[in-house]
C-alpha cells in the first residue's frame, strides 16, 4: 500500500463523511442536543455550569440547588467549549439575536443553531471521520486486501449507526469513534512491533476520553486496554506494570475533569448528573436504570422489525460465523476476543436499560459503539470466504448503506408505535416527501435532501472501488499481503 494511495483514499472517505453529515444534520432542537450544546455555551459564553438558559427547552436535564444542569458526562460539551466560542462571535458578526434560544424561529434560534453545528463538527463528524480512517488501516494491517479494507471502511462510515449518529449531537458516535481510535493502536504495521511507551499513554488519553463522552465506555476501554497490554511478548512484569501505568497516567486528566465538574455542580466529585435527573422515574431503579437483561429488550435491538439493528444495518448479521471462523486462528484471536466482548458487553449493557429502545430513535442507539467492533471480524472473514460469500457479503454492505443513508435522509425519528422501521415509518414518510433534516425545514426539495448523500456516497465508493483504483490497488493488495506474509 503505497503511502500516495493510502492519503488519497483517506482524503475521499474523509471529504465524503464530513459533507454527507454536515448535510444530514439532524435533531439540533432534541432534548439530548440541547442539554449537551446548553453546556457548552453556558461555559464559554457565561462562565458557569448551570443550563437554566436552555432549561425550559430540555427534558433531559439534572436540577440541584434551585438550578438545572446538563444531565450527561460533560465530555462532548466540553470538547466543544472552543468551537462554541467561536460560533457565538460568528453569531455577533451576522446580527443574530442575543438570546440563546432553541426555538424553530430562524431568527431567535441561529446563535443556537450555529453552537450546535459548531458541536456537531467539533466532535462527532471530525472525530467518526478519523475513526473511520483508522478502521480502514486496522483492517489492512491485520491481514485483510486493501479491496476488502476499503469496502469495510465505507460500511463503516455509511451503512453503521455510527453515520446515524455523527449526525446529531449525542455522545454515541464520538464515544464509538474513540474507542476504534484506540483499539487501532494495536496495530502498529507489517511487521507487528511492540507497542511503544507513548503509544499505549495516547491510547490511556483517547480512552478516558471515551469515557468522558459516555461513562458506559470504561468496561469497553478496560477490555481495548487489556488488549494494548498483550502485545508485549515476551512477557516482562516491569515492562507491563509501566506500560499500565502509562495508560493510566494519561487518563487522569479526564478523570480530574469529570470529578471537578462533579464537585463545582453538584457538590461532591461522586455525584453523578443521572443522580438529580429529572421525569425519568426509571432511571431511579437499578444502577442508574440498567437492570438485569430481557428477553423482550434483547429481541427489540437485535432483530424487532421497530427497533432491531439488524433491520438497520444487516451487514453486522455476518459477524456471527465471521467471528465464530476467527476464534480458531491463533494470529487474530485476542483482537476478535476482544471486539466479541465489547459487543456482548454492550448488547447486555442495551438490554438491561430501562430504556433501552432509544426513545425515538432510529434502531437501538445504545448499541453504536459494539458496530466496528462487529464489523472488524467480518472484514478479516471474508477475505478468507469464498467467492459466493464474499458477493453476498458485499451485497448486503451496499444494502446497509443505502438503508442507513435513506434512513437518516428521511428520519431518525420513530414513535414508540410496534409498527415496523420500513413499512410503518421510513415508507410513509418517504411516500409523502417529508425529511426532518434542518435542510428540509429550509425549504430544500425533498428530492435533493436525500438524492444528494446518496451520489456523494456512491461517487466516494466509485472513486475508491472503481477501475482506476482496482488497477492501482491490485499491485498494492499483493504488496501488502506480501509484507504481512514475510
């Protein structure tokens, strides 16, 4: 894989997420987005903790002390107190109006509207886009053809709920986008060296980021951890105790980060937002409303025709024999135990959940972060399957994308009704012309709202798969099986 090809392929799947999300945006106004975006104008702007500003326009929001306060880890608002700043001054120059408010009304809602874009590019487009990059390369370097990496990659990027979610301003895609950062440290090149004492401190940081993001990240990053740490072979104790200790080190930052802001807004650094939510009774039961897992929660994300992933993205159906074929072999066992892990650990974490549909989401979006780790055992496999296998799998990746990309298009957004993704809202909706897409609120034609993500995507895919790439990327899939073979 010569480097010219590589920065060349990174560059269209990058330029092809950042515009096909931008133009996606979606949900500015959920409760989720402005309790997270509230934040952060509230500390960049007014110097405070408090959200009372955006209060009345969010369900979702702690109240402690006669004020109300984000209810989420404060890691992407956080992340995204610079960009706000910015977009606030942005905000002076055309004339928007001084208040920060939420609201449908362009006037009174552009200052918001420009934090939350500035949000969402901040850290869920930038953030999926790098990660999707650093797939691609983990999955060539751990054996696959560049062909294959290439297909997995914009999988990834387009036919995952990860797209779904680089959309709006939640925690799912930045906290997934982190943890594949991480889990691609692991794979340092052809000739598979130990990690280095930097290497595994970055990792430490990008981790307890994750956590930062979204809490429920730090079984996930203990196990992507676990993995770094077996890379040293030999075995030498004093060379694992500070390699752990260099993991650990840079995490705390972060650490310090969420027990400062604990301690500032609610008086004690243990004291969880979660703890002082408000209207949701079930949250309250349990360990902050995850319960031991059922059966109807457990069938609803996986395969319910109203919420199940696998309607959503049918591609991630295949990382059960994938992964089942990679357990036998010795070279990629541990990274395949691992993504295995994160899965179910997350697939239990999900239907544990007293909500665990989502609200109205779009398929169950608690479960983000186990797709690359689904998706990762696939890639490996069906380099190895046979022909008919991998046309199938293949198919059925084209099929995800142009059902995730329509999806998102059209509406993420799916009432607690039973009724199915398909024939009970994306084709009434599709039917009737309606988008929530900010761009469709706008007054863009419904054609051009969801025909243009699609020809950004397809033109990304031709550019990356067509046939000037497979005859430039031939030579180089034998070069670099042939440096992973030596």
């Amino acid at each position: 894989m010569t480097a010219a090809y590589r920065w060349r392929t990174d560059i269209i799947l990058f330029v092809a997420f950042c515009l096909t999300t931008v133009w996606c945006v979606n949900a500015p106004l959920n409760p989720n987005s402005v309790t997270r975006v509230g934040l952060s104008h509230a500390v960049a702007i007014h110097g405070q903790l408090n959200i009372d500003e955006v209060a009345p326009y969010t369900i979702d929001k702690a109240h402690w002390n006669g004020h109300y306060y984000c209810d989420k880890t404060p890691g992407i608002s956080i992340l995204c107190i610079p960009a706000v700043y910015v977009a606030d001054k942005l905000a002076n120059l055309v004339g928007a109006a001084p208040a920060f408010v939420p609201v449908k009304n362009a006037g009174a809602g552009l200052r918001y509207g420009l934090s939350a874009l500035a949000c969402l590019i901040a850290t869920s487009i930038l953030f999926a886009a790098a990660a999707v990059i650093l797939f691609r390369r983990s999955i060539f370097l751990a054996g696959a053809s560049e062909r294959t990496a290439d297909i997995a990659a914009l999988t990834l990027a387009f036919g995952t709920p990860l797209f779904i979610w680089s959309t709006a301003v939640f925690g799912h895609a930045t906290s997934t986008a982190l943890l594949v950062m991480a889990f691609s440290l692991y794979w340092t090149g052809p000739d598979q060296r130990q990690l280095s004492s930097r290497r595994y401190a970055l990792a430490g940081f990008i981790l307890s980021l994750a956590a930062l993001v979204e809490l429920t990240a730090v079984p996930a990053a203990a196990m992507i951890g676990l993995l770094l740490l077996s890379k040293q072979t030999p075995l030498q104790w004093d060379r694992l105790g500070l390699n752990a200790l260099a993991m650990l080190a840079a995490g705390l930052p972060a650490a310090a980060v969420l027990l400062l802001y604990n301690s500032l807004a609610f008086g004690s650094p243990f004291h969880l937002g979660y703890a002082s939510v408000e209207g949701f009774a079930g949250m309250k039961s349990g360990f902050f409303g995850i319960n031991v897992p059922t059966w109807e929660a457990l069938w609803g994300i996986t395969f319910s025709s109203d919420r199940g992933l696998f309607w959503v993205s049918p591609i991630l159906l295949f990382s059960i024999p994938a992964i089942a074929a990679l357990l036998r072999r010795s070279s990629v066992k541990l990274p395949v135990a691992t993504c295995l892990g994160i899965a179910i650990y997350y697939l239990l974490l999900n239907g544990g959940y007293h909500y665990w549909n989502g609200g109205y989401s779009l398929g169950p979006r608690h479960l983000t972060p186990a797709t690359p780790f689904l998706l990762f055992p696939i890639a490996l496999w069906m380099d190895r399957a046979g022909r008919t296998t991998r046309v199938i799998v293949t198919a059925t990746a084209v099929l995800s994308i142009l059902i995730t990309v329509v999806c998102t298009s059209v509406s993420f957004v799916v009432t607690d009704d039973g009724k199915s993704i398909f024939l009970g809202h994306l084709l009434p909706n599709f039917t009737r012309g309606h988008s929530d897409l900010v761009l469709a609120t706008l007054h863009v034609p419904f054609v051009i709202v969801v025909i243009v993500p699609l020809v950004v995507v397809a033109g990304a895919a031709f550019l990356i798969l067509g046939p000037l790439s497979s005859r430039r990327g031939d030579k180089q899939i034998a070069l670099g099986t042939g440096a992973l073979a030596r």
